[in-house]
C-alpha cells in the first residue's frame, strides 16, 4: 500500500466492496501444489489427487472467544488459524495440500488490517506449502470470525485414526506441553498490567519461549515427514488442541481401551516450570489441560520402538491397557489417578 | 426430544458442552455416499472419490447481515444454509456429496434450537443426497454464525467454468427470478406490521410463492442431472446467488467477451409481477438485482440449442458478445443500456 505523507492508510472496507475486497487480499497468493487444479476466481475450487483419498477438516475461531486481539497481532492470528487446521489433517498421517478460508468482520476493520491478517494466512501457507483456493468475505455484526477448512490426500493404507490403539500399545507425544497455555497466562497478565499502568513496558524476555508457543505455533508436518522416511505408522493419533487429558480420552474412547500415564514422563519446557513456579500453579495441570499446543499424540506398537527411540522429539509417556482398567495418571508418587478431560469447552 | 408435562424443552448449552452438543445434534445424521470413507468422529473426514477431480466451495453467513431470525425459522436457515453452497458445486457442472458445517452460536440459543437449524441442514443433506462430515460448533459472542464448506467431484472434461463463454454463444438462465428478493420484502413488511400490530394475523397466502422463494430455495441439481442425460455441456455457468447483472458480468469479465441481455426475455413469475406493481418496483430491475434465487445462468453454443429449446425451465435471454460491445440490456423500448452490479454488498 502507498502511504501519503509518512501516514499509515487507513482504507474502509464499505469503500470497496466485496469483491474488490476478495482480489485485493488474494492478490499475493500463488498456486504451488499440483493438486490445485483451479484456485479462486469461479464459483467452486478444482482439485486432482489421482487416486489418493481426500481429507477435510473445518474449524471456526471467534473473537473474544478462541483469541483476543488486544494482544494477538492480527498477523499471528491468521498463521495461526491455519497451522490450527493444518494440524488436524497432520493427525490423520496426511499431508495438506490446500486451504478455504471464510472470514467475517465488523466495520471496525480496515482494508490494512485484513492485509495484516492474510499476511499471517500467506506466511502459514507458504511454510507448509498449502494453497489458499478459496473462501468468503463479509462482514459481521461484532468482531471477526474465521472459518477455514484444510484439504489434504492420503493413501487409505497409511490413514491414522483415533480408533487404532490396541492394548500395550506405547503412548508418544512430539515435543513438549502446556507452554502454549502458559503463554497465554502471560499475556493476559500484561494485559492486566497495562490498564493499570499503561506506560509500562514490561520485559517479556525471559517468556519468549512460551509467548511464541502461544502466539506462533507450529503444526508438525516435519513429524509426518519423518514418519513417512522411517516407514512408521502409528496404531493411533491425535493432535493436542484442547489438552492432553481431553485428547487421551478420544483415543481411549475411540479405541475402547484404557491407559496409563506416567506423570513423570510428561514433556515440559524450562520456562513452563519456571514460570509455573512464579505462578503458583501446578505444572502437570497445566501440561495436562492446557491446549493450543498442536504437537501430537499417537501409539506405536512396541515392535515400532526402536524406530524413534533415538529422536530426541518424542516422549514415551505411557502404555495402552486393557478398556476395564480406566483411563488413568499415574503420578510422581506412584498413585493412580483417573484422567478427566479439563480441556478447552467453548460453551 | 421428550418434553415433560408438554412444556417445550429449553436446555443450555453450557449444561452440556462442546462435544457433548456436536454428539447430540449430529446423531441423526447417516452417511450415504459411497465416497464418504469416514465422516465425523476423527480430526478430519476421509472420502475416496477413485480418479475423479475434488471441487470445494465455501460460504459464511452472518445473523443480522444475512438472515434475520425474527422472520425466518432455523429450520428454513439450516436448509437454505446448504443449499447455497450446493449452488456453488452444481454451477461448476459437478456434483456435491459432502459438506461441513461449522457453526458459532450465543447463549441464547438453546440445544433445542439448534436441533431446528441442524433439522433443517439434515433435510437439504437428505434431499440432495450429501453427506456431514465434519464441522466445529463453538460459541460467539453474538448471534449465529453459519460457515459451510460443500464437496463434491467431476470429469475434468465435464467442468464448466465462469470463462468458457465465446462470441454468439446462448445466454440462458433457468427458473425465474427476483421472486426470492420479492419474499425478502414481504417478510420485511410483515415484520414492520407486527412492530405496530402484534395482534395481527397476515394473510401471506397471495405470496406464499414468492415466501418460498426466499426462505426455502433449492438448488438446481435437477439440471446438472439433466445436462447429463442430454448430453449438454453449457460453455460457461454460474449461479444467482447474487443478482442476474452481478453474475452476467462474473461471466462476461472471466470470459472477456460482452453480451446483449434482452429485457423482455428475462423469466419472472406472475407473483413476482403482481407484487412489484403492489410495492411499485420495477420488476426488471428485481429481476436484474435480486439475489438469492440459486437459479444457474450459462451460456451454450448455439449449435446445442436443438438440446434444450423444448424445456419449460429454460429461457434464452440473450447471446455473447465481442468485449469492446460492453455488456448490455435491451430494454422493452429497443434502448441498449449498460448493466452495472447492483448486487449483494456484505461491506
């Protein structure tokens, strides 16, 4: 955009229009994946997986519900939202090759701040190689709302559900948990801080770590990658959006078996640790019900062991057992408690 | 839903939760389709459809810029919600057989509620053989938000886009329109009476046509069938969705070709025409920029016209032009005027 006078631009969207909307914020997007046949620009988008299954996976987030822009910068939001999705089709073993994306906003937005947004979505995009092939803009009531759905391909025989785990199966998990949530807690820490006092400047510093795992996250496709070069595919899996109780449960349920977790094999960050100390809170609740952190949950049969005892990405946290035994933690003190979902409920 | 003492049933959301409301409003749902491999129930939904092209198309609508609840039942808007995005996939010559739904609600809806909206989504899913898949409910902060994604699949060689219209071609458009845009102002009216005259019962039975219209449309699947059956495939198509002069242009400017729109050849029924008189509107231009009739405009060779010059359901409205002659009506008078956009503007 140009800008007069050194002056940031600020450019109404009821200026415009909505289709002039649509090709101004698109305009930066390029198809890369040989699957998009016809991206945006007609009625519907045209995709060609040759004979691989096709995967779709739909998530809404709201503002003042799923985040709050007062200090999530419009950028990050929109990588975001999408890494969300991406990682949905990442838990299935596939590979996403195409995004639609559906945003309403209120008139308190400009045309700068919905470029702002789709930098977030293209900056996403490009580094998981996605195409954005579609979508709707339109304006809302109150705040915005973002709505996108991920497409990938698989082939049947490597598909990964929730159903797979079987009895002494082992319990991965990718990196490590809760410092997503932590991060949050942070942020709306300052965020108290700042209405107090709003010349402060706090020194974030020693939170990078967990304000990026909130604000940035990733979605793991170097794991499926890395699964797919050392020919490995889980029993089971899932992603960790709404906290590792909640989505053990799934797999449990799913798999109509029960588990064990051993407490002190849950992966933690340094800075989770530290701060949940400065927080008075205890950092297994925060590991456990703490969402947002998109690593992933899966079981491998212990014959698959050998395969990724080596990588220093995953933790072996526990054991598939029998449906009857239940579905528990077992803590540092070596009792045996029952998992209940404490994740992330939106009503 | 079992009532008790015949009362109506009002239960909270927040008495549930998330997934145990997604468990509830989406038990009644069966997949049918032959290409649907899993649908919900894992992080992403699974269809197969062999060595087919995928089509997806996505839409959002808002309460309060969209719909407004105080006149159209959560039953219409379910089933009107899936059949605009059906429209999107028929209008590219395919056929859709999955959707999801992701949908934002305020506390004051209630599971009852929803179970009207997701009743109505389950009838046009019936209707128009498609399956639910996948889709996210979540809270907002205000009102309903309604974010579907449709999918379906094609013959590469079969696909007909906004750009294939050439020089001489047909312009035909099916149905009739302006009649949805015509019920939109008669529930508008009746709302205005009920302010003033709550006692008031409307007799809408002179309009229950152009009511229908408006609140419950179909999307044209007959005629994607129907092409099939003749053989026929128009070199350009899109749908009504918003106004005949909004999506002439779509085609004109994708295929860079004019056109010559003939005033007296445009569809309209007779309600449609006895209410603008009673409204006095000048129903070309409702005809011109009403939307929402989900109607399918294409253009055919004038070679395949032999095809469909004996179907009631289709009007021929015109023929393709070069691009320098501007894209045009013929009025009643033989006056040539240009047609700009008057349709639907969300900002």
């Amino acid at each position: 955009m140009s800008k007069k006078n050194n002056k940031p631009q600020f450019t109404k969207l009821s200026e415009l229009g909505e289709f002039e909307v649509i090709n101004h914020i698109t305009k930066d997007f390029l198809v890369k994946n040989p699957s998009t046949v016809y991206g945006i620009g007609d009625d519907a988008a045209v995709m060609d997986f040759k004979n691989k299954q096709v995967v779709i996976s739909s998530d809404m987030l709201v503002e003042g519900i799923h985040f709050n822009l007062s200090y999530v910068p419009l950028k990050h939001l929109g990588y975001k939202s999408v890494v969300a999705n991406l990682s949905d089709i990442y838990s299935m073993n596939a590979i996403c090759s195409q995004v639609t994306v559906n945003i309403a906003v209120s008139n308190r937005f400009t045309l700068e701040s919905l470029e702002e947004l789709y930098f977030g979505i293209n900056a996403a995009c490009k580094k998981y190689g996605v195409d954005l092939v579609g979508g709707d803009t339109t304006s809302s009531n109150k705040g915005l709302i973002i709505s996108i759905s991920a497409i990938g391909a698989l082939d049947l025989k490597s598909i990964v559900k929730r159903s797979g785990a079987k009895k002494n199966d082992l319990i991965v998990v990718s990196g490590d948990l809760g410092s997503a949530y932590m991060g949050l807690q942070i942020l709306e820490r300052e965020k108290e801080v700042f209405k107090v006092n709003p010349g402060n400047q706090p020194d974030l510093s020693k939170y990078k770590y967990l304000i990026q795992r909130q604000l940035k996250p990733e979605a793991r496709k170097d794991i499926i990658d890395y699964f797919e070069s050392i020919k490995l595919i889980p029993t089971s899996m899932i992603d960790i959006s709404d906290g590792l109780s909640s989505e053990i449960i799934h797999i449990c349920k799913n798999s109509k078996v029960g588990c064990d977790l051993y407490e002190d094999k849950i992966p933690m960050s340094e800075e989770l640790m530290s701060s949940c100390e400065e927080f008075n809170l205890n950092s297994t609740t925060v590991a456990l019900s703490g969402g947002e952190d998109y690593e992933l949950l899966f079981t491998i049969d212990q014959k698959d062991f050998e395969k990724i005892k080596n990588s220093p990405d995953f933790s072996v946290i526990g054991h598939i057992t029998d449906q009857k035994k239940g579905i528990n933690l077992v803590t540092k003190a070596k009792q045996k408690i029952t998992i209940t979902s404490q994740g992330w409920k939106s009503f």
